[in-house]
C-alpha cells in the first residue's frame, strides 16, 4: 500500500537561496566646489545629497544596489569611493577654489572604470553607471581630453554622462562637454534635482531587462 | 502519467508598484506516444520590462513554441538542428506579425524564450536570451543546460525579436533522456544559481522535487501546483526579488 502523503503539510520549497552578491548600480557625482558655490548653493547642496542617500536609504533593493561616489572640484578631491548608501557619509562640503572640470571628469570616469573591473573579479553583476556634473561655472583647465572621454564612453554604452548647470554655469561649454543634452537648475532646486535622481536610480536598479537608459522626466527642478 | 509537471508565472513587486502585469509566461503540454510514452514539452518566456506588448509577446511566444513543438511530435520529426531552428523562425515570424498589427516597431514586442522537447529517446533545448534550464540526474543532481550569460549590465539580455538570422538562438540535442527538469525566468536566476562557481544551488530543488517526485494523482500535481504560487509570491522570495518569475519543474515517473 502507498504511504499517505499529506501534499498540503509536507514543506515544499525552501528559503535556502543561492548566496550571490546583490548586483551594483554604480552613481558617480562630480560636484563644484569652487568659490563662487560659497552660501546659499553650497548649502543646497549639501542638503540635497543628505536626501540623496536618506531616499536611497529608504528602498530595500536600492539601498543595497546603489553605490554613491563623490568627487569635488576645485581642486579635484576623491571625498567617497563607491559604498552603498547605508556606508555613505557625505562630509559637509565647503566652497572654495577654481573649477577644474576637464580634470574631475577625468578622474571620475577612472574610478568608474575601476570599479567595474572590481565587480566583474568577484563575480558581482551590475547596472550601467551614471556620471553627473553639477556646476555653476564652466571649466577653468582643459577640458578637451574629458570630452572626448565622453564621447568614447557614451558612444561605447560604458556610461551615462549627465550635465546639470546651477545659475552661472556656461551652459555652451557643458553642451559641448556632454553627449546628451545638459540641464539647467531652476532656482537651488538640488532637493528636488536629488529626489529626481534617487527615483531614477531605484528604477535603474531594479530588474529591467532590455531597459536603456529611460529618464523620468526632470520635471520640477529643470529650466527645460 | 508518466510525467508529473507545475509550474507559475508570478508577478513580481517592482511591476505591481509599478501598475504593470506579469510579464513572465510558461506553458507546457504532454503528448501521448506509441508504446504507452509520453512526450513533454514546455516552454517560458520573460517579456522585455521596456516593450509595450511585452506581457502579450511572453504569452504568444509561449503558446507558439508549444504549438509548433507538439506539431513536430506529432509528425515524428527527428528533430535535428535544422528543424529545431525553424521552429524558433516560425515563432519569430509570428510576434513579428503581431507587432505589424499593431504597427509598432516589433522590440515593443522584446522577450526571452526558453524550452524543452522531451522525448523518450532524445532530448531537445533551445533557449534565446536569460534564464535557464537545470536537468536532475539519477542521485538528484542538478546541472544547468547552459550557464545564462546576461550582456555586459544586469538588466541587459537579448530577445527573440533581436535579430531574425535569430544569432543568440542556443539549440542542445542529445540521446540522453530526462527524468526531472526545471525551467525558470531570470527573475529566479540570482536565488537557484551560484553566481561565482556557475552551479545550481541545489537546496532550492531539493525543497522541492522530492513531493513532485511522490506525486501519483493529478490531484496531487494540483495541490502542488497551487502551493508553487504561494511559493513564488511570498516574502522570502520578494525579499530577494522584485521581478516576475516562473518556474516550471517537470518529473517522469
């Protein structure tokens, strides 16, 4: 005779999963901190990236998916290598100096590199990461090899390049810098410019597949 | 009944935040053979999260493949490279008709699709863009047909729409026969697969193929079946991922 089987009791299924890394959504901030940011902007910013990290923070996959890094300029400082947002501790940033944009472009496109070449040695899966410019002036060192850089990652799908011009910026200059089309702050709208960016950062860190680069629409913080 | 399947496609939390639809599709058949054998076949698909019609193309691609599969069964095909490949242009041909219906252009119509043709005497894979097909041995062991391979980003694969020379299509023929396999989407990947060695995490199988394995009665698959939904939509999946996923697993008696 069978032996009865309860197929309603016995376990089925297990919560005994395969322990692999969660996949990387690198996001690299290139951030001016030069002189003329001093007061109110600097400020703005700074409060901005604080709810950069506390909207990341407040998703469950993207708090372990996203990883922040900034650089300031100028001059050109390495002030957080990559981390997921619950390691990230912004310093409070301060304004001062010149505007060396060829040159944080430069570095920040380095240390993208690199950090994929960290992810693929131990075996972490991950997203296509953003670079993005935030200035109020325009470059004050030579900024053709940074758009070529540009250029040849953008052109390659090793990136996505954004420009985001605060009230002062050359915006002539960050055209010809960026592949995609530069984007003007409204005001000191960094808070809203954040939400826009940590919102897009979850949906590009959450499972897409066959997704480019789709924007949300900047809506709110961009003179459009 | 010789073979013993179930299998779902759940909706995944990032698509019911999101107002969308699974976009995930399986669907299998068996067909009775001479000699009181039984040939399954089964296929599931992933539908792109940025095509339009991507629910419908899962869905279609699916119940195509399966209709195309049972008609080369029926007719005792020999299944060989040749005709394995024409049954994905056939399918190819038919989501590309749907997209010119409804005059989009047809990688609004992007999925995956992978599948299986079991025969008693010979088994037969084929499988375009991620996810993956794991076979049982005799001892329980599970190995991957193919290791999936996603393009350079996490959230990048390939379709069947891509291209219609179809250049990523994998096809796998051999004369060994299976006693027990699963299919799944790549929603599922990152939990039944170990990454850095490329393996199946067996645990997740061996929770679940030894009660399909004691299935004697429909009734029994039907519980079994319906207990897999509870599965794949509660929390400790959802706590690992928020895309739709399917799994379908198959056992012979």
């Amino acid at each position: 005779m069978d032996e009865y089987i309860s197929f309603e009791q016995v376990p089925f299924g297990s919560e005994d999963f395969a322990d692999n890394p969660e996949s990387r959504c690198p996001c690299m901030l290139l951030l001016d901190t030069s002189g003329s940011m001093g007061g109110m902007p600097i400020r703005e910013l700074n409060e901005g990236i604080q709810t950069l990290k506390n909207e990341l923070q407040q998703d469950a996959l993207a708090s372990k998916r996203v990883e922040v890094s900034m650089i300031t300029f100028g001059p050109v400082s390495l002030e957080s290598d990559f981390q997921t947002v619950d390691n990230f501790y912004p310093k409070t940033l301060t304004a001062n100096g010149d505007t060396p944009i060829g040159k944080a472009v430069a570095m920040g496109i380095d240390m993208v590199n690199q950090r994929k070449q960290t992810y693929r040695e131990n075996g972490v899966g991950y997203y296509k990461p953003w670079i993005i410019l935030i200035t109020d002036g325009g470059p004050t060192d030579d900024w053709s090899a940074a758009t070529r850089l540009i250029q040849e990652g953008e052109a390659a799908n090793k990136f996505a390049f954004f420009a985001i011009g605060v009230d002062g910026a050359n915006m002539d200059v960050l055209k010809k810098l960026s592949v995609r089309e530069p984007l003007k702050l409204k005001g000191l709208m960094f808070r809203e410019f954040f939400l826009w960016l940590s919102a897009s950062m979850k949906m590009v860190s959450s499972k897409n597949p066959g997704e480019q680069t789709r924007l949300l629409p900047p809506s709110g913080w961009a003179d459009l | 009944m010789i073979w013993k399947v179930i299998g779902q496609s759940v909706i995944g939390t990032s698509h019911i935040q999101t107002g969308k639809t699974c976009e995930d599709a399986s669907s299998f058949r068996i067909i009775p053979l001479d000699n009181d054998e039984e040939a399954l076949v089964a296929f599931v698909s992933d539908g792109a999260g940025s095509a339009a019609f991507a629910a419908r193309a899962a869905e279609e691609a699916v119940l195509k493949s399966i209709e195309f599969a049972a008609t080369l069964v029926e007719s005792e095909s020999k299944f060989e490279n040749g005709s394995i490949r024409a049954l994905a242009e056939q399918v190819y041909d038919h989501i590309e008709s749907l997209a010119m219906d409804e005059q989009v252009p047809k990688n609004e119509f992007s999925c995956t699709l992978l599948g299986f043709v079991l025969l008693s005497k010979k088994s037969i894979f084929l499988q375009i863009g991620d996810g993956a097909i794991i076979t049982g041995d005799d001892d329980g062991f599970f190995t991957p047909v193919w290791w999936p391979h996603n393009g350079e980003y996490q959230n990048t694969t390939t379709f069947l729409i891509d291209d219609p020379n179809l250049p990523n299509l994998k096809i796998k023929v051999t004369d060994a026969p299976v006693r027990e396999i699963a299919l799944f989407t790549d929603g599922l990947q990152m939990l039944a697969l170990n990454n850095e060695t490329e393996s199946v995490h067996q645990p997740f199988f061996e929770a679940l193929f030894p009660l399909l394995r004691k299935a004697t009665t429909s009734e029994h698959t039907s519980i079994l079946n319906s207990r897999l939904i509870d599965y794949l939509s509660g929390n400790s999946i959802n706590a690992r991922t928020d895309d739709d996923k399917t799994l379908l697993l198959a056992s012979r008696k």
